[in-house]
C-alpha cells in the first residue's frame, strides 16, 4: 500500500457557495487556521461545528479526517472521509485517503476498492 504524501495532506479551502451559514463559514476558517497552525484537536472542533451549521460543507469533512488521520484516529478519519465522499465524490484524494485507511485498520479488501476508485478518477 502507498504511503500518502506531502501534497496528499494538505487541507483544501473553502469553496464559497450562498449556502454556506455565516457560522458555519467562520468555524471553519478557525479550524483551517489551527489546522495550518499543527492545533489538531482545536481544528477538529471547529471543523464539527462548521459541519454542524452546515452539513454539506465536505471540505469540512475531508479536512476533518485530514486531522483525525493526523492524530491516528483511524476510524473517525475513515468516517469523515465517507461522509466527505458521499457529498462530493470529485475529489480523488478522498479515494486514497479511504484506501489508506481501510489498509490501517486491516481490511486490504475494501483498501482495494478504494484504490481501485482512485485510479480509475
């Protein structure tokens, strides 16, 4: 299994959309600016709460599973990377993000599947 990289971990911004809840759009600038800054814990709790005002914000999610990858929280990245790629399946990253996950937490099966996604983007 490939190893993610430099360019694969870094946090996307916030595509500016009407929809966005002015709440939503400042909790998630605080958490890009603590994720920037090596703050994970604080970057997840505003990435929670922008997702909260705003449940179809997926930059949200996908930099929230950038931070829980970051912590080793295999799981609740996995999570955040799923829900990342229901709302918005055009970001291939989040394709080998959940394949180096899936291989985390020992299931090679669905870490290819997940490769096989990214490859074929």
């Amino acid at each position: 299994m490939a190893d993610l990289t430099q360019d694969d971990i870094k946090p996307i911004k916030l595509t500016e959309r009407p929809d966005i809840k002015h709440e939503g759009n400042e909790a998630f600038y605080r958490a890009y600016s603590a994720q920037k800054s090596g703050q994970w814990q604080l970057a997840i709790d505003n990435y929670q709460r922008a997702a909260n005002w705003n449940p179809d914000m997926y930059e949200a999610f996908y930099n929230l599973g950038l931070c829980f990858e970051k912590k080793q929280e295999w799981s609740e990245a996995q999570q955040a990377f799923k829900t990342s790629v229901k709302i918005d399946w055009s970001n291939p990253l989040v394709y080998k993000h959940l394949a180096f996950l899936s291989y985390q937490l020992g299931d090679p099966a669905e870490a290819k599947t997940w490769l096989d996604k990214y490859l074929h983007r």
